[in-house]
C-alpha cells in the first residue's frame, strides 16, 4: 500500500506521514533490534520465573485451561481488538508464577 506523503503540525511539533523508502530499510532494522533488546523480557520480575499471556475473551475453553495450570486473571484490555465480523472485543491478561 502506498501512503501519500501528509505533514501534520501539532503542538509546535511537525509529524510526516509517508509510505517506507527502501533507503529507511536499514535505519529500520537497527529500530527493530533495539527495540526488540528492549522489550524481550518486560513480562518477567528479574530473577522470578513469571510469565504472562494474552487471550481473547471469548475464548473460554482457553481461559479455563489456563486457569487449571495457574493463571490467573490480571486485566483486561478492553475493546482492543476487532475482528472480522466488525465487532471489538476485550483482550484477557493472565499470569502466573512458575
């Protein structure tokens, strides 16, 4: 998909929305790596076995399964995704110690 370029100024701060150039592709990568190195262990305290997972609430089977293993429900992210039939639903947060 092609963007055409749209400048927006907001607050005294100038915001360019564009499409990729193949020449961004390697600032990118670098963005992603850090990035990445950044938030590869945000769901674990340091030296505590914890882990998390993010499940639809629809999915109660999935819910319950998880529940009989340990998890327990920390929030819930309401409205975050939508699916295919239009709809928006709430995304459950679990987790546990392990």
């Amino acid at each position: 998909m092609v963007i055409n370029q749209q400048i927006y100024h907001v607050k005294g701060l100038q915001y360019i929305i564009r499409s990729a150039h193949i020449r961004d592709a390697n600032e990118l990568s670098h963005l992603r790596v850090q990035l990445d190195g950044e938030t590869e262990n945000l769901d674990r305290e340091s030296g505590e076995g914890y882990m998390t997972l993010n499940v639809l609430e629809t999915n109660k089977k999935a819910i319950d399964l998880y529940e009989k293993f340990g998890f327990e429900v920390e929030g819930v992210l309401k409205n975050d995704k939508v699916l295919s039939d239009g709809k928006f639903y709430n995304t459950v947060v679990m987790g546990r110690f392990a």
